[in-house]
C-alpha cells in the first residue's frame, strides 16, 4: 500500500469553500418565510386611492396576529383600518346584512386600538 501525500488543501479553495457556505447560509437565512401573520384589511382602496363609500363590504377573513400581536403590527396597516372605519363604520353593508363574525372581530381589532366606539354603532 503506498502512502498517498497529505498535501494541504490550499488556502484559496478553503476561502471559496467557505465564502459559499456562507452565501448559501443567507441565501436560505433570507428566504424562509415567516408564520403567516393573517390577513390584510380590505379598506376597499385602489392602488392607495381612497374612494367616496356609500355602503360597507363585509371581510372575507379574520384578523390574524398582524393586527392582534403589537410585536409585529405595522403602522401603514394599522392606519389604513382605523381610517376605513372612522369614514365608513356607521355606514350600511352593501348586502344589506348585518355584521358578521368576522366584521366584529375587525370592529373589536378597531376599538381595541384606542378608536371611537361611536363610529363604528349601525344607524
């Protein structure tokens, strides 16, 4: 049996070894997603642009942690809900119907968040 060199691995192989592991670490460090933090509030705007309302729609899904968990709650988010209720709260739901589940756990998202009980009261 011969005895084979044990030669070094030369330094710039390790360096590019390495430089990819760490590349490799962030490339699936960045692309792991996070729990789903719920649901956006549909404030029935188009593209940013908020229109004259004459009647409300219901939501189709509850608030979920991006609206209840104040660790991950954003403000943009936050603003666009208390200014889609404080405008159209007290408004008729385009159906005819009344509140939903969902429309009171919004509501209660709304009130929970320092807002004006009063805005969001059916005529």
């Amino acid at each position: 049996m011969r005895n084979l060199p044990t030669e070094r691995v030369p330094r710039r192989l390790r360096g590019a070894a390495l430089s990819t592991l760490v590349f490799l670490a962030v490339v699936v460090a960045c692309s792991e997603t996070g729990a789903d933090a719920g649901p956006r509030f549909d404030d029935e705007t188009t593209e940013g642009v908020v229109t004259e309302l004459t009647c409300m729609k219901h939501q189709p899904r509850a608030p979920g942690p991006r609206y209840t968990d104040d660790s991950i709650r954003r403000t943009d988010e936050t603003l666009a809900l208390l200014r889609y209720y404080t405008a159209n709260g007290s408004k008729p739901y385009c159906d005819g119907g009344d509140v939903t589940d969902i429309d009171r756990q919004w509501i209660d998202v709304y009130i929970a968040l320092g807002a004006d009980e009063e805005k969001v009261k059916r005529p």
